[in-house]
C-alpha cells in the first residue's frame, strides 16, 4: 500500500516522497489509521521492519495543525543511541513542517544538560528520551508534561529488560491522564501484556510475525571451538571483500575491545564501541561506520536495537546472545526494510543448547556451515532430546526448505 492511501497530510507526504519513500511496511498499514483515529496502541513487530516511522508519520500528521509553543509527545526509548536516531528523524521529516523535538539522554557535559533543560522549560514539540536521564530532569521540578497528549513506548521489552519498569510509572505519573498512548515492541512477552494494562486505555493490538528475522536474513552457523573464532572471522573478512559494512557482535565489553585490536593488527579497517567510549566517541564511531569510512564495527549489545544504518552486509554473533530474543534483534541489523544480508553464528560446545533455544524461537532450524578445512574441523552438534538431555549429531542441513547461504563466500 502507499503512503498516500493512509490519509497523510499532503506536506507529510512531499516529505516522505522525497526521502525517497513511497510503500508502507504492514506494520505501518495497520497501524498508522488506528494512532491517527485516535486510539491506543499495542503493537509487536519484528526489527527493521519500520516501527518508528509507524508512530512518527501519523504522530507529525497530527502535530501539523497544532500550536508550536507546547511540548505535545514524548517518546520513551531504552538507548541514548535511539533517542538520537529518532531525534534525528523527527528533525528530517518535520522540519519543513516546523515541527521540533529535542533528544534527552545521558553521557553528554553541562552544555547538553543546558540545552535539554531550556528545551524542557520553553516547550520542544517532541521530547525522546531514555527513562533515567528524563526523571533527573523530573526530580529538579521545572519539567512541566501537563500538555501532553501523546506517549510512546518504543523498545518496550528491551526497557523491561534493562529493568526500567519503576522508572517508566514514575514519568508517566507526571503525565496527564487523558492522553493515547503508543507501545511498541518486538516481542508480546507478559511483562509487556502487564505493562500495557496499566497504561493504555482499551487498546487496539498489532501483532506482526512475532520474534522472527526479517525474511532477508540470510542466517548460518559455525560450529567452532574457542581458539578457532578469530581466524574464522579474519578469513570471512578477507573472502568478502565485498562487503564493505560489516557488524560485529560479543557479549562483553573485555571481547569488544580484543577483537577489534586484533582486527586492526592486520590492517582491517575496525573500530570498537562499547558503554566504555564517551558519548562523542561513540557518535564519531558510528558516523565512521555510516559513511563507510569504517568497515568493521566490533560492538557489545547496546548496538543491537534502536541503531538504523542502512545497507550491513553481515552480521556476525561472535558468541550466542544469552537471551534468545537477543539473537532476533541482533540479526535484525542486517536485512533493513526490503533489504537482504548476511547472519552469521560462531556457535561453541557450551552454546549449543542455548542456540537450539534460539532456532525455537524462530522456528527455524539454522544451516550449519562446515568449518574451512584450513582452520580444522568443529564440535559435533548437539541437540537436546525430549527429555532435556544432548545427543550428538552429524552435520546437518537444516529442516526440509531451509535456504542456503548462496551470497555468501566461505572458501575451503
């Protein structure tokens, strides 16, 4: 369907075509009618399949027509990450409108803190921010949120998660009663159903292919040992050389770092980013990544919701994600909206059962690649049976219909 099938402000529209844009995604279609008639909204949809232009577009439709001197939305978001990347999109679509919205989040210096508090006092159209820094702001008493008339709740999960529950019914106690309110997550966990029966007046509910990759994803694993996972990596790296984009995943910060000195050591063009980098570092880092100047991003989990840089080649888990919906949205960086890319899983002895976990949650059974012969053979797979306990197996291909990783080049 178009955008201009929707019932979109013209103005919106012009803005939209000239982004380049001109199909809606089906979380976009569903759920753009139903925010713009007013109600509220529960809606689950798998990553990069255009959630946050799912509210932003009907949200600026409805700004359009008001007064500019009052703060109207506010938008929660787990990451000061995605707090600046919906900031910025506000400030690309909604410009012309003059529509203006102002990003408050952590890690800036007493500059940043001054302008979020003058933003506050004066009244941005949009507020976007993370739960912690907002209620700092709160606390000090000269935030006034008595004109808000739109919440939204992006990443609601991951904001559970991170264990931001209080602090999310904290901020809304400061909000008006009368108001529609957003949430938006990837996953329809209870926590999210609990959540949402507290805050939203019969809700409307939107429920898009539930905790499963984008269909572009092209996902594999190695079975490998420890000591083999940074050969393997450097050998992708230089098979592909035409893959230009390039994200890395570890679970902890110590890896990160490790990884990415060793990428350096042999001239590749890879850069760190993790909670240890000031928020200016990370800004530079992640700038050097979109312009391309920066080939290889090595990145702890904080990178792996709320970050839209278009056109990642391959994504790599350098170790499986403790919690399998971690795997869906780290996936989820490659393959953005009609895109296609590459996911691949380093997948040692001690993760295989928490990988099978992950390949339930998908409902799918992962293609298993066998390791190049030059970096010697992998562990066994092992699968849990009925009754909880490993049982080894040959190599295997994946269920009947599993799609072979054909773009991607892994020579022996």
């Amino acid at each position: 369907m178009k955008f201009s099938e929707l019932g979109i402000h013209d103005d919106l529209l012009d803005a939209i075509e000239y982004m380049g844009f001109e199909n809606a995604t089906p979380i976009q279609v569903q759920a753009i009618p139903k925010i713009l008639d007013g109600k509220d909204l529960i809606a689950c949809a798998q990553t990069g399949t255009g959630k946050t232009a799912a509210y932003l577009l009907p949200i600026l439709d409805l700004l359009i027509d008001l007064p500019g001197s009052e703060t109207t939305t506010l938008i929660i978001v787990p990451t000061r990450e995605l707090a600046m990347q919906i900031d910025q999109q506000v400030q690309g679509i909604g410009y012309t409108m003059g529509i203006h919205s102002i990003a408050i989040y952590g890690g800036g210096d007493a500059d940043g803190w001054g302008q979020q508090r003058r933003a506050l006092t004066q009244g941005a159209d949009i507020v976007v921010a993370t739960p912690g820094k907002l209620i700092s702001h709160l606390n000090l008493g000269y935030v006034k949120f008595d004109t808000i008339k739109y919440l939204i709740l992006d990443e609601a999960d991951r904001m559970l998660d991170i264990g931001f529950h209080d602090d999310i019914m904290k901020i809304i106690s400061y909000l008006p009663k009368e108001r529609q309110t957003l949430m938006f997550s990837a996953t329809m966990a209870p926590k999210i159903r609990t959540l949402a029966s507290k805050i939203l007046a019969h809700p409307a509910e939107i429920n898009i292919a539930m905790s499963k990759p984008a269909e572009g994803v092209l996902q594999a694993a190695y079975l490998i040992y420890n000591q083999q996972k940074n050969r393997l990596i450097s050998h992708l790296i230089s098979q592909n050389p035409d893959y230009n984009s390039i994200l890395i995943f570890c679970s902890t910060k110590r890896a990160v770092n490790e990884l990415a000195r060793a990428l350096k050591k042999q001239k590749f063009a890879a850069q760190p980013i993790s909670s240890d980098l000031e928020q200016s570092e990370r800004e530079e880092v992640l700038q050097g990544f979109r312009s391309k100047r920066i080939r290889i991003l090595v990145a702890t989990d904080v990178m792996s919701r709320g970050i839209d840089i278009k056109d990642i080649n391959l994504v790599i888990n350098y170790d499986v994600p403790q919690d399998a919906e971690d795997y869906v949205h780290r996936v989820g960086r490659t393959a953005r909206a009609d895109a296609t890319g590459v996911a691949l899983t380093l997948v040692n002895e001690d993760d295989m059962y928490k990988f099978h976990q992950i390949e339930q949650l998908i409902e799918h059974e992962v293609f298993k690649i066998p390791m190049p012969e030059h970096l010697g053979t992998g562990p066994d797979w092992k699968k849990p049976n009925t009754h909880g306990k490993q049982r080894k197996g040959n190599f295997h291909k994946g269920k009947k219909g599993a799609r072979p990783v054909k773009q991607f080049k892994s020579k022996h």
